[in-house]
C-alpha cells in the first residue's frame, strides 16, 4: 500500500482538513490534463480535477464499469463552490469542453443551462444517451426542480444510478434506455445556503453530489492559450483508452478490483461508516462518497489500460473522496443554523480579515448587502454577548461623527 501522506493515516482516517487536493491524485492522465490547463486560468486545480473526471467519464460513458453493491458507472454529479465568482468555475469547466468538443464521434450531448423538463427529457429519451448537464448556478437548478408538477429533481436523482429511466404522464411517455447522465453546477456558498433546503438532503438529491472549494490561484492579467501539442496528446491518449473500453466492452466491461485494493478500500470505509452514523447533515452528504472512490479507480484503471482495479487506481481515488468530504464538510458547517446566526458568523469573519478588525458600519452594512436596521438589530446583540464593540470618531465641526465596529 502507498504510504500516507500528511493529514492521514494508511487506512485512510482523517486527522486533519486538507485545503488542497493531494498531489498524489494527479497521475496518469489527470496529470497530463493539469499540465495543459492548470496555466492558463486562476481556477482552483480541484476544478479542473473534477471537470475532468466528468469529461473522461462521458467519454467512457457505459463501456466500462465496476461492481460495488451495484453496477457503477464513472458519471458524476458535481457542484464547483466558492467564495464568491472570483474562482473561474465555469472557467475551468469550459476548459474541460474544449476537449469534450475534440471527440465529436463520441455521441456526449452537453446541455447548457436547465432549461425545462420537457426538454432534457426530449434529450434523454431514446437508447445509450450520454447527457452532461451544465448549470451555470446550482441554485437555478433547484429551483426549477422545485417548481410545482416538476419532475426534474425526481429524475435527476434517479439517472445518478444510470439505470433505464420510464415516465408515463397525462402529458407525455418517456423511456431512456442505458442512460448516462453527469452535472456540473456551479455556485456561491451563500448562494447555496439560500437555496439548499433540509429536503434536498434528506431526500437525497444534494448527496449525490461532489461538492469541489477551491481557493484562486494570483491574478493572471493574460492568460495564455492551451498549449497545441499537449491538447492533441492527450486527446490521442484519450481515444486510445476509449479504444481498449470498447474492447472490455466486448466482453461485459467490468474492471475488477484486486484483493489488494479491496482491502485498501476496506480500511477507508470502515472509518468511514463511523462517521455516516452521526447525526446531522453533514452525515448524509458523506454517504454517496465510497460510490466516487470506485468510480474514480475506475477511471485511473481504465486510462491504465488494465482490467484491474489495483492499489494503485483506489488509493489516490480514496484521497480525493477525503479531500471532498472536507469540502463538503467546510461548506455545510452553518448549515441548518438559523439566519441570525449565520449572519453574526459572517459580520466575524468580514472583520477578522480586515486591518485592526475594525471597520466602519456603513462599511460593514455594503459588504454583507444588509439592511441597515438589520444590522444594527445583530451588533446589538454581538455587543452584548462581548463579541463586538460600536465606537463613534471625534465629531468634527460640521460632521456627523461616523460609527465603528471592532471585533473583541
């Protein structure tokens, strides 16, 4: 087994969070892949990881797959999450496009935008669609699926699985045979706290989903172009392993994981399952995770050419799964906390980034977009708790004085 690397142990328990995406991830083609765009975007390497693994994984579409509890095929549900804009996701995800858009035989549908329901079912209808659904914001995306008589989520949540899909309706009939179906989304964490209600996890929707932070890279005034010949490399080294997928195809497509990697799996979802069996949201958003392990060994396996599942295809595949479960758990840490207490943790962590933790209230009301009653209504609770302190400057002759906040 490959050694641990800092944050965790062998077996894969998880001492500390990790910020970044484990360079041990990045091998084979996924390496090739940041080579050729890691340079030419701010975006977060994590983005571009993720966008790949969707991209490679519609290229294999349904030739290949592995056996855990069920077929498992190497589609993924995404969400890119950041701060705010800053971190290019939809940057990284066209990226990712520009090689889809390279395999025009590959029959990869790219829908951009949710659009209606009656329209991605128009595009799933039929035998061995591959669907790569791309939301520009996640929050679009639930919200259409919420709209009353809409069947959008229901169904997304049940193509994750890949099985044939069958609709009958007043309306209309639809039947997918071997469908394929991917989404990247994208959206803000406040966005996404806004959005995301208590339903969509427990009804499993939201934990279908990867959720990828990522922090930009230094500002890049002009980006260069994807360098040719990379491209062209590993577009050929792409289609050389969707070749040998056509050829397990031919014989039933399973990749089978070795004894050796079987244990390493098991080592990692042992501890694992411990943590699913804590009570929260957090727990229900971690239990799809061991699903991504084996899609992304899957993935490793098949750009090796090899039929096996080994130690080495699981094990980065387990540090990236580790490396999501951070991310999921960074991003849904407030998550089912009252809006009042979202905001006090905000208004702490604005002036803990600015110099002397203090800053003007108007300030602070035009970097939170608040109103100013509102804020007034949270600091005047944060003074009383001893967590913030309102001072007003020395009124100069003709002014008005201007009020402070500091953090204690």
């Amino acid at each position: 087994m490959a050694p641990a690397e800092p944050g965790y142990s062998a077996g894969g328990k998880q001492n500390s969070t990790r910020s970044e995406l484990p360079e041990s991830c990045w091998q084979g083609l996924f390496a090739d892949y940041k080579g050729l765009v890691a340079p030419t975007t701010e975006a977060p390497d994590a983005y571009h990881f993720a966008a790949f693994a969707v991209v490679a994984g519609a290229l294999f579409g349904r030739r290949v797959w592995v056996h855990y509890a069920n077929r498992l095929y190497p589609n993924f549900y995404v969400v890119l999450t950041g701060k705010s804009g800053l971190p290019r996701k939809s940057t990284s995800w066209g990226r990712a496009r520009d090689l889809a858009d390279a395999f025009q035989d590959a029959s990869v549908q790219v829908i951009h935008g949710t659009g209606s329901a009656e329209g991605f079912l128009d595009a799933l209808q039929g035998n061995g669609r591959v669907l790569v659904m791309v939301a520009d914001e996640f929050r679009t995306l639930l919200g259409k699926g919420k709209q009353e008589g809409s069947i959008l989520v229901p169904c997304l949540t049940e193509l994750f699985s890949c099985g044939d899909y069958r609709l009958k309706t007043r309306q209309r009939a639809v039947e997918a045979v071997a469908p394929f179906v991917s989404i990247v989304a994208n959206t803000t964490i406040t966005w996404l706290e806004h959005s995301l209600a208590e339903s969509d996890v427990l009804g499993g929707f939201a934990g279908r989903f990867l959720y990828v932070m990522g922090e930009p890279k230094d500002p890049l005034p002009y980006p260069p172009k994807a360098d040719k010949a990379k491209f062209d490399s590993l577009v050929k080294s792409l289609t050389e392993c969707r070749s040998f997928a056509d050829d397990v195809a031919k014989s039933g497509g399973e990749l089978v994981p070795s004894e050796e990697a079987r244990a390493t799996f098991s080592e990692y979802y042992k501890d694992h399952y411990r943590r699913c069996q804590e009570e929260g949201t957090q727990s229900t958003l971690l239990r799809r995770l061991p699903d991504y392990c084996w899609k992304l060994a899957l993935l490793y396996a098949a750009m090796d050419k090899t039929r096996a599942i080994e130690v080495d295809h699981i094990t980065p595949a387990i540090k990236a799964c580790q490396f999501f479960e951070d991310c999921a758990q960074s991003i849904f840490a407030t998550f089912g906390e009252s809006k009042t207490l979202r905001m006090e943790r905000k208004i702490e962590e604005v002036l803990k980034d600015t110099p002397g933790r203090t800053m003007k209230a108007r300030d602070l009301q035009r970097k939170l977009t608040i109103d100013a009653r509102l804020l007034r209504s949270l600091c005047d609770a944060m003074e009383e708790q001893g967590v913030i302190d309102r001072f007003k400057d020395a009124k100069e002759p003709g002014k008005r004085p201007t009020l402070y906040v500091t953090l204690l």
